[in-house]
C-alpha cells in the first residue's frame, strides 16, 4: 500500500462512497489471525471519529470459540440486516474464559461501523459493504503476533483456526473481493 497511513487510506475510500449500512457505512477489515486488523481498526476509529459516530465491533466477540468461524453468519446477520434497515442490530458476547455466550450486546446505527476480524466479510453481507480492506503479513509474522498477544496456550488451537480461516477466505472470496490490501508486516501491532 503506498500510503503510509493505512487507516487514512481506508477511511478516504469508505467516505468517498454513499453509505450502504443504513444511514451510515460499513468497514470490513478481514484477514487471517494476527495480520493487524484490530491495530487498524483503533486508528481508523482515531482517525473517524471527527466523522461522525464511529462504533468498532471485533469479531473476536462473535465466535463461539476455538470452532466458531463458520457459524458465525448467524451473528452477522442479527447484527447487520437490522442495521441496513435503521435499527439496532444485536449479537451474541461469547467469553472465551467461560466458554460460552454471556449477554447480548446492542449496537446502535452510527456513521461508520467498523467490523475487524477473521470472518468480517462474509459474500452474503457484500451489499452492506462499504470498503472492505485484506490485512496480511506473512505467516510466521502472524504466528508470532497471536502467540505473543495471546500466549502460549492457544498454540494447540492455531493450526485448525488457521485452517478454517484458509477454508473460510477462500468460499467467501474475500482476498479477490477486497477493495484494499494492507500488508502490515512492518507496521507496529501495539
């Protein structure tokens, strides 16, 4: 990308389009685990936030764990298609130390709906879309990214997340449908 500033490219392109989530804009930053979507997502929050409402959604929340990928479309659509029509949209808080869904979090209409994660985009949702970005890095670059901000103990469940993932991009095309590719392996993930 030759910006400099990823979130300043991102956040010019979903302006520069109408508002396709209702009254406001959706943000795809999807990718595989560790890329630098949710370092993305906080600058380009920073950076919308003189904008108008901006509201950041991980997709970490909407996983039914270690598994949950591929289910995850039915969270998307309680949170989406409400929004499209202008109202609140609705998901399900899982929590990974419990290991299960623990309250019901409501996400009001804002201006600009950031969604950051693996899965973000999904083909059923593409009209909703306003600018979806592919954030990457190399593997080992990811792989050392998650084990260092989540530690050791997911180590056992990295190989079949990434898997899923790969499985994932793929059927939803998302690399081919992004609007914009990051590579983020320099930029700073703090």
């Amino acid at each position: 990308m030759a910006d400099a500033d990823p979130a300043a490219q991102v956040l010019a392109l979903a302006l520069s389009r109408p508002a396709t989530l209702g009254q406001g804009r959706l943000v795809c930053l999807d990718g595989p685990a560790g890329a630098g979507k949710t370092t993305l997502a906080r600058r380009l929050a920073g950076r919308a936030a003189r904008h108008g409402s901006t509201r950041v959604v991980g997709m970490d929340d909407l996983y039914a764990g270690w598994g949950g990928l591929a289910a995850v479309g039915a969270q998307l659509d309680s949170l989406l298609v409400p929004l499209a029509s202008g109202s609140a949209g609705r998901y399900r808080r899982w929590d990974w130390h419990a290991s299960s869904y623990v309250e019901e979090v409501v996400v009001e209409p804002a201006d600009l709906l950031v969604l950051e994660g693996v899965g973000s985009f999904a083909a059923a949702h593409a009209a909703l879309v306003t600018a979806l970005a592919w954030v990457t890095a190399p593997r080992e670059v990811r792989t050392a990214r998650v084990l260092a901000r989540d530690g050791e103990l997911v180590t056992p469940y990295l190989p079949a997340w990434q898997r899923d993932e790969d499985r994932h991009h793929a059927a939803q095309g998302t690399r081919a449908r992004a609007d914009l590719v990051v590579e983020s392996a320099r930029m700073r993930t703090d």
